[in-house]
C-alpha cells in the first residue's frame, strides 16, 4: 500500500509530479525534496496543447489565477523554416486529414505546391495573429492551443499551489541513496536526515539520481537518430518585435534554433551537434543570426530514455527519464502523460503497485519516447534546406526506426489516412499520421499520387482558403486577446477542459 511518497527534484516534472498524486489521490503524503542551489534549466518552455488540458482539464487548476501568476503567451503550433518552402506551419489541428464536404480528397492532397490557408491556426499563425473573432468580437478561443511560458514563473506557481494542497517541501540534497529489495530503501539528505517513503518520483533531471545512478537502469541511446548532443541558450528583452503565436524552428548551419515568444521576453536557442561544429562556432554562428542577444550558457545533453521508468518503488519522470530535443515541446507532454497513466494506475489498483501495471506503464511511455526519437528523425532526414556537412550526414545516415513504414506508406499513397488504424493507429500514437503527412508534405517529400483536382473540387478548396485568410486577418493578436482575459469581466466557460 502506497502512503508515503517522496519526489525528489524541485523543476517542473518535480511540481508537476507532486501536484497531480496530491489532487487524484489527496489521501497521499507527498514531500518535494529540493535545492535551490541546483536550479532548473530554465531555458523558456514550450508545449503542446496536452499541457492546458493536464492543469485545467485533468487537475482542474483555475485559469484566471493561471494566467495572472504563471503569465503564459500562447502557441498555436511551430513555424517551421526548414525544407525547400519559405516555411511550413505544424499546428495543433488536423490540418492534412481535414476534408470538405463534396471534395472527395483530404486537404493533404491540395497542399503540394501552397501549404497555406488550408486550416484556421496556421492561417493565424501566417499572420501573427492568435484566435479568431467571435461576432460580438470577442476572442474564439478553442482547445487547440499550447502554451509559451518562462519555466521560472511555471515553477514558482506551482510550488504555491503544491503548499496549499498540503505538500511538504524539503529544502536540501541527497547525500547517500540506500538500495533496499523493493528498489530504494531510504534517502539521507545533506542535513543529516533519512528519509524513507513507499514510493520515489525521480525528478531530479539528467541526474537520475535515483532511477540511472542509485538502480543503474540501462539507458538506451537514440544517437543513431538524433545527433545534436548540446545547445547555446539566450534571449533578450522584448522591443518593438510582435508577439509571435507559435515557436519557431529554424535550420541552422549544424543543427536548428528555437524561438520562445514572452509577454516581455524573447528566448533563443541553437541545438547543435559537437561531431560538426565546436561550442565556440556555435555560439559565433548563433550571435550573428541574433545580435540582440545578451548572455548566453551551453546546456549539454543525451537523447536516449532509460529502459525502462518503473522500477521496483521508484518511478522517473521528465530528463530523469529521458530527452530527446526541444523540437515540438514533447519534454513536458511526456511528463504529463507518464503522471496520468501513474495517477490511473494507482487509482486503479487502490495504491498498490503490481508489475503487470508497471509493465502496462513501461511499455506505453517507452512507445512515446520511441514515437518522438521517429517523428524528430523525419525531420532531420528529409530537411533539404542547408548542403552543410551536418544536413549531408542527416539526409544520408538518420535511422527512421518506426518512421520507415510510415514513410514508405505516404511515398506509395501519398498523404492517406485509409490505412492509419494499421500504420499508425490514433489511441496510441502522439502525433497521429496527420502530423507526419504535415512534416512530409512541408519539407516537399515526394509521393506517387499527386492529384489534379476536377476544377468544381479546385474552386471549392479555394473558396475555403479565401474564408480562412478573411477570419484570419481578422483575428486577434496576442495583447489584443490577453486585454480580453485580464479583463475583470471575463469569465472562463466551465469545463472548457472537459472538468
């Protein structure tokens, strides 16, 4: 029976972690163990739209004080300058598997030559501009959007709200990590204390004290993928630029750099790989691209996960599982997802641990990993924009692993969703085949069945393009909808998450 459980690690996995055990299962003792002195990587966070759904759906966090405490932007997908197209947008809605009605194909086969206007979010995202307008004017916002948010201000919130469930937070490190026959028998802290708990949530980020280090789980690398291994990290206070509803993912030399967009703040980034470029040339190349930066730090990292996240009564979540790259924001989905199906689990099992529950975990968040390392690999693979040396070697040498069916599927039928129940079935696949077609079909991979529209089909798609630019023109930007919701009329439409 499970009563006592000990996260160790003080980050977002950390809080997050003790936050949702705390308001599933409140009956629980939870106890951060944290040090200032080690921090947080803190590099500006994006996500996907699962994060909103996990703290307002799932957790039923209150919106309002969300938004005034952690002060998020939003993102409505990623901006992609990459591949043979000026850009590609990659949005939170089905933009390939959409269809008209009386079209008889999907929009993926109308967007070979123009990628833009097919969907409302990219068309915003084309414009700068974050939702629509209702008639009355007011913001349509819908449950397709992530967020932007400084990892600093998402920390501090959610250490607030963890106190005022009842979580205990020990300020300290951990001196000595005794094994025991069920994994971890006790934790002795810098302060002398020992500490002993029926479960142990390994947060403790590319450390994993607890989960790589204390049970010596393998680690599987997914370097025959991925071959960034280090990024330069920086950013600058916001000018006159716009505040931009999307991140953006832009080619570089021997890798890609980010953008982050804050209310007041500008986050800018260069992955990159050491096998091509030093961390000198990094950071030359990445200041020329963006003068305005001050201060820069190199953050060096693994792709790979541990074998597996649960093992006897410890449990590893976010870096002390595993990474694989900022690409797409899929660091803090995993997190949320791993605490569902943990938070399920023990629900399910009255909080006792079993190893067929264990194991349904493993293989599951295992299978989410695995999906990311493919879905990055596409688009290492098939990035054509750049003939550098770094961009030779990933076209000619990236393992697709579990993109390779997928790829060989759209190249024989192009972007078709017939046979996605067999190549990629939806109820366990993150990014669903729409997301795939979305990176294929940007980067102008090619395909056996261009299709030729009867002119009655042609009119019709164009006809919906033309009303998706007019909405979208006329939509709001993000100060525009923040003056909305700051408002202190505005009220927050209950269950707008599914609570």
């Amino acid at each position: 029976m499970i009563r006592d459980v000990i996260v160790l690690g003080g980050g977002t996995a950390g809080f997050l972690s003790a936050l949702t055990l705390k308001i599933k299962l409140p009956q629980l003792r939870i106890r951060v163990v944290r040090s200032r002195e080690i921090g947080i990587i803190g590099v500006g966070e994006g996500s996907t739209s699962d994060l909103p759904y996990h703290l307002h759906g799932f957790l039923g966090l209150e919106q309002t004080r969300f938004y005034r405490e952690a002060r998020p932007t939003w993102k409505l997908g990623v901006r992609f300058e990459w591949g043979p197209r000026s850009h590609f947008n990659y949005t939170f809605t089905p933009q390939m598997a959409s269809q008209l009605e009386g079209v008889r194909k999907t929009h993926g086969y109308f967007m070979w030559d123009d990628f833009e206007d097919c969907d409302i979010n990219s068309a915003l995202m084309s414009r700068s501009k974050v939702f629509a307008r209702l008639q009355n004017g007011l913001p349509d916002i819908r449950r397709n959007f992530a967020y932007h948010i400084e990892n600093a201000w998402m920390v501090e919130y959610f250490e607030r709200i963890a106190v005022e469930h009842g979580i205990e937070i020990t300020e300290a490190t951990v001196d000595h990590v005794e094994r025991g026959e069920k994994g971890v028998a006790s934790l002795t802290l810098n302060t002398g204390e020992r500490l002993t708990a029926d479960l142990y949530i390994d947060a403790s980020g590319f450390r994993s004290e607890l989960l790589g280090k204390a049970l010596e789980e393998p680690f599987d690398s997914y370097a025959d993928a991925l071959f960034c291994d280090r990024a330069v990290a920086g950013g600058w206070e916001r000018g006159a630029e716009p505040i931009l509803p999307y991140t953006v993912a832009e080619t570089m030399d021997s890798g890609w750099a980010w953008q982050i967009e804050h209310e007041q703040h500008i986050n800018r980034g260069y992955v990159y790989s050491t096998a091509f470029i030093s961390d000198d040339e990094a950071e030359q190349e990445f200041r020329k691209k963006n003068p305005s930066v001050k201060n820069t730090r190199i953050v060096k990292f693994r792709t790979g996960r541990y074998r597996r996240c649960w093992v006897g009564n410890v449990f590893a979540v976010g870096n002390a599982h595993g990474f694989v790259e900022p690409l797409e924001a899929t660091a803090i989905f995993v997190i949320c997802q791993a605490l569902r199906f943990l938070a399920g689990a023990l629900e399910e099992n009255d909080c006792r641990i079993s190893p067929t529950m264990q194991a349904s975990c493993d293989r599951i968040i295992r299978n989410l990993w695995d999906e990311i390392r493919d879905f990055l690999a596409v688009h290492y693979r098939f990035n054509t924009r750049l003939d550098t040396p770094f961009w030779q070697a990933c076209r000619s040498d990236v393992a697709l692993h579990g993109a390779e069916s997928i790829v060989q599927h759209y190249r024989e039928n192009g972007p078709s969703m017939f046979a996605q129940l067999d190549v990629l079935p939806p109820s366990t696949s993150l990014f669903q085949l729409d997301g795939f077609y979305t990176l294929l079909l940007g980067q102008k991979v090619p395909h056996d069945r261009l299709y030729s529209p009867p002119p009655a089909e042609l009119a019709k798609f164009n006809d919906h393009r033309i009303r998706t630019a007019v909405a979208s023109k006329a939509g709001l930007t993000i100060p525009e909808a923040l003056a909305y919701i700051r408002h202190p009329q505005w009220t927050w439409t209950p269950g707008f998450f599914g609570k």
